[in-house]
C-alpha cells in the first residue's frame, strides 16, 4: 500500500520538475539551465533536511567535522542523499516487492528480520540485501501495515514475522534490526 502512496508522490515530483522548468523557460531562463535546476528539485526535497541535520550535528558534536573535514562532509552527505533518494524515489515505490534469500534451515546460521521505519516498506533494506548483508545470514523482511496505522499496532505483526522466521530457519532466537 505504501508502494502506491510512493508512487503517486513520485509522479507529484515529476509534474513539479515540469511545471518549475516550464516557469524558468516562460521568465525568459535558459531552457538547459532551466531543465537542469528543476531536475535537481527532487534532490533538493532529500537533501535540504539532510544537510539541516547535518549542521545540526555538526554544531552540537564538531569531533566528526574535525576528523575527516568539510569536503568529506560533503562528500557523505551527498551520499547520503542519493541514497535517501534512491530508496523513496525507487526502491520504496517500485522495488517494494522484489524477491527475499532464501530462507537456510539451519540453526546455526544468524537469523534476523529486517523492521523498517514509520512510513517506509520493506524495500527499505533492499539495498542492504544485495549489497550489505553477510550472505550466511538467514534474512527476512516484513512489511508493517496499516501504513498510517498506529505503531503499538505493528507489534502483531512483527510477532508473526518472528515467528514464521524461527520456524523457516529452525532457529531458537531471532535478531531484529530495526530503524526509525
């Protein structure tokens, strides 16, 4: 359901792309420039709040700005947005159901499920599963809804998730990750 929320919102960035671009083109701005400052609106929706955050926890702990200085601050916090972008622009809207591991029966191997964030969807964690994620380890994800429902609410649902990877994997304990 979030899928669908993502994608209406990401056809709304679109259509403002289109409409700021336009704009600049009828104030008489380049139509190139024009093009390229609208495009980078999207960016600017993820990244604006970031580098906010960024400053903010630059001026309360200047250790990390110190350590690795102001261009490879920049430097992470363009990561950072990009990667924001990716996941609520793609993967969240458009990846939402791409394929699980298979999940090993084998107690031995690390069992955990992925929880995302309020307002996100599983595909929140597809990037760390093709990329991040130690393939030994049995994997699942799992998809908390309602999407505007209340938080106590999701319990159940986690419980189940659980619960159906301790069986799959035979596994006695289960490690959450959890974010937001």
């Amino acid at each position: 359901m979030l899928a669908r929320y993502l994608r209406i919102g990401a056809v709304i960035q679109l259509l403002a792309v289109l409409a700021l671009a336009h704009a600049l083109v009828q104030a008489d701005v380049d139509r190139w420039f024009a093009i390229a400052l609208a495009a980078l609106l999207p960016f600017a929706v993820q990244g604006v709040p970031l580098a906010v955050e960024f400053v903010t926890g630059a001026l309360i702990d200047r250790r990390p700005v110190a350590r690795i200085g102001l261009i490879e601050l920049a430097a992470v916090w363009w990561g950072e947005t990009w990667r924001s972008f990716k996941v609520f622009n793609i993967d969240q809207p458009w990846r939402a159901d791409f394929p699980e591991r298979p999940l090993a029966r084998d107690p031995a191997r690390p069992a955990v499920l992925l929880v995302h964030g309020y307002m996100c969807n599983r595909a929140t964690w597809r990037h760390w599963l093709m990329d991040g994620i130690p393939s030994h380890w049995t994997v699942a994800t799992v998809n908390l809804e309602p999407v505007f429902g209340a938080v106590e609410r999701y319990a159940e649902g986690v419980h189940d998730a659980v619960e159906a990877l301790r069986r799959a994997a035979g596994a006695e304990r289960i490690t959450l990750v959890c974010h937001s």
